[in-house]
C-alpha cells in the first residue's frame, strides 16, 4: 500500500460527483483509466505545482504533483484497479475484516502509523494513515471508488525548514483532493499541435488521399525527487521497460547514471531525462492521420535505400515524400526509428518533415 506518501481528507471524485467546493480555474486532466468503466481524471492543481506523469495506463494513473519551490510538500496521487475490489462501490461498504486487513498494509511494516477514519463532505469513507517521527512525517489516505484503490501522499518539501506538515498545509491538500472528480469517459490528453515540432514516428500512410499517420513523441522524464528516493536493488519503470537497478551513481554535472546504461540529465525545466546509450527515452504522447498539403517542405539527409548520410540536406517536396514512404515499405529505411522531426504551422497544419540520420535504423 505504501508506494506513495500522503493525504486525502475529502475527494468528491469517490462519489463521481463533478461538484466541487472551490470554483476558481480551470480543471486539468490527470490521465484515463479504463478498467471497471472509463473515467478521466480531473482535479484542480494548486497554485505554483505542476503535474508530472509517472505511468498511465488503462489499468492506473500514478502522478506527482511538485512544486519548483523545495520547501513546499510534494504530492503523489495514486489510482489502480484492484480485482479484489471489483464490486465495491465505494470504501463505506466494505466489512470490518477488510477494513482491517487494509490496515495492516499500513500498521505492519511500519510501528509509527497511525490510523483514523474521516469522510468527505460527500460522506465518503476514507482511511487516514499519518507517520509521524522525530525525522518525517507523510500522510496516506486512502479510499475506493468502483474497484480503484485511491491513494494520495503528502510529504514536506525536501528543503523545508521542518520535517513536519503544517495544519495549512494540509488545508490546502484538502481543497485539491475536494475537487477530483471522476468524469465518465476517456478523454485524449491534449497535446497542442499548431505552431509546435516533435519527434515523430510516421507510421503508415495513404499516397491516394494524402494522408499519412504520425505517433507524436515526447521525452520520457524523472523529478529530482523521484531519482533521490531510488536505491540499488529497486526496480522502476524507464519508457516502456521495468529496469532493476544494479549500480547507482551520481555525477558532478547533477547527472545520475543506472546500470551504466541510463543516464539522466537535467533539462532547462529542472526536470530528468532519460537517455539509453546516449539515445533519449521517448514517450508516445499522440496519434494523429494528418494531411499533406502540396506545400509540406521535406528535409531529406539520408539516402532511402541505403541510410547512408547525404553530404548535405536535400529540400524535397510532398510528392518526394510518399515516395521515399514507398521505398520505406519495400526495404529501404523507414520512418519510425526516431530519425523523424514534423513541424506544424499556427493551424495545426503540416508544414515540414525532416528525416534525419541515425546509425540504428
């Protein structure tokens, strides 16, 4: 139970009532499961905290919530399909046994836990445990809502001036969690196009129509919190593989290096990317059929049959590009080794793509 830390002292989104209590801004999505029915996930983030996925997926959505600000909590929200709980509604209607063997995930590995019981405004039950100790203090609250253990952790700030949550503090937990709702329905994630480059992968196409499909990409990320809590011998998940951590080092340049294989380097946003052999992680974030319009510029740096460099880049056209797609689909090199950049215009329009040379395709 305790793969997160933290607190949650009334979540309307256990009842999936879209009500909240605060009504200023704007909710931001947080992901979509799609287990025991399909819901996203929407809560309003605090001021001065941004929302950093860690893995989504059908099954469960685990994200931190953090702030630039080292002195202010950290936040994990947890969410997971469980079958044991495939039928319950909601934690008010599970039994005293069960209710007890939930807390002895907490009580039996930890002596400081301590639990409570409170509901949220909605009358929803939910499990407190806090540890509190000379040295740290976390809250995990947990609840369930159609088969979906709910978790979320609080813990203080890395560079907080004490080790311990303030009543505030949690006031201000409190006010996020009321507002998580669970909305009926997958909701894609919203990935801006107009104006933006990627990372691509072109993944089919339709010379006829003049379509081709694209799997947008993004760099897979780490919080600073994240790489500092990990220990040789933990296993976490690095894009799409389960890595067991062997060796562990940090280097002077504020790098971390697992295995002798990852290596992170942090970005001008004060994040953590993940690099294998020097070749960075990427995540799927968005498949699209776009269109290609007669003026789409492709950059051309390789020879498509061959993969070998061109002395210079070669300005080609639309027609150019179905039929270096062609020759892809018959042998040549193809278009989904991240060898590929689209750039869109203020429309959303495709404008550019360029193929770039890469020693592994």
């Amino acid at each position: 139970m305790k793969k997160i830390m933290a607190i949650l002292l009334s979540i309307a989104l256990l009842l999936g009532c879209a009500a909240g209590l605060a009504e200023a801004g704007e909710k931001q999505s947080l992901g979509t499961i799609s287990v025991n029915g399909e819901f996203t996930l929407k809560g309003l983030i605090p001021e001065g905290y941004r929302v950093v996925p860690f893995e989504l997926d059908d099954n469960a959505i685990l994200t931190q919530i953090v702030s630039d600000d080292r002195t202010r909590p950290q936040m994990i929200l947890s969410i997971g399909f469980d079958e044991l709980y495939a039928d319950v509604e909601r934690l008010n209607d599970v039994d005293d046994d069960t209710l007890a063997t939930l807390e002895e995930t907490f009580t039996v590995t930890d002596p400081y836990a301590v639990i409570t019981y409170d509901e949220t405004a909605y009358g929803t039950r939910l499990l407190v445990c806090r540890t509190l100790s000379e040295y740290s203090d976390y809250l995990d609250i947990m609840s369930i809502y159609k088969g979906y253990l709910v978790e979320f952790v609080m813990v203080p700030g890395p560079e907080a001036a004490e080790q311990k949550l303030t009543d505030e503090q949690i006031r201000s937990c409190t006010d996020f969690l009321s507002e998580l709702d669970f909305v009926t329905g997958a909701e894609e994630e919203e990935i801006a196009v107009a104006g933006a480059g990627y990372e691509a992968l072109i993944t089919g196409y339709d010379a006829e129509a003049k379509t081709i499909d694209i799997t947008l990409l993004l760099p897979y990320t780490f919080t600073e919190w994240q790489l500092v809590s990990i220990n040789e011998g933990d296993t976490i998940r690095i894009g799409e593989e389960d890595v067991e951590i062997g060796t562990l080092e940090y280097g002077d340049d504020d790098s971390v290096d697992i295995n002798d294989e990852y290596e992170f380097n942090r970005n001008a946003n004060g994040l953590y990317t993940a690099t294998l052999y020097e070749m960075p992680v990427m995540r799927n974030v968005k498949e699209l059929t776009a269109a290609v319009p007669d003026s789409l510029k492709f950059i051309e740096n390789v020879d498509p049959e061959s993969g070998e460099l061109l002395d210079e880049a070669a300005e080609k056209t639309a027609e150019d590009l179905f039929a270096a797609l062609e020759i892809a689909e018959n042998g040549g090199i193809a278009f989904d080794s991240q060898n590929v950049v689209v750039l869109f215009d203020e429309n959303g329009d495709l404008a550019e793509i360029t193929r770039f040379y890469a020693p592994w395709q």
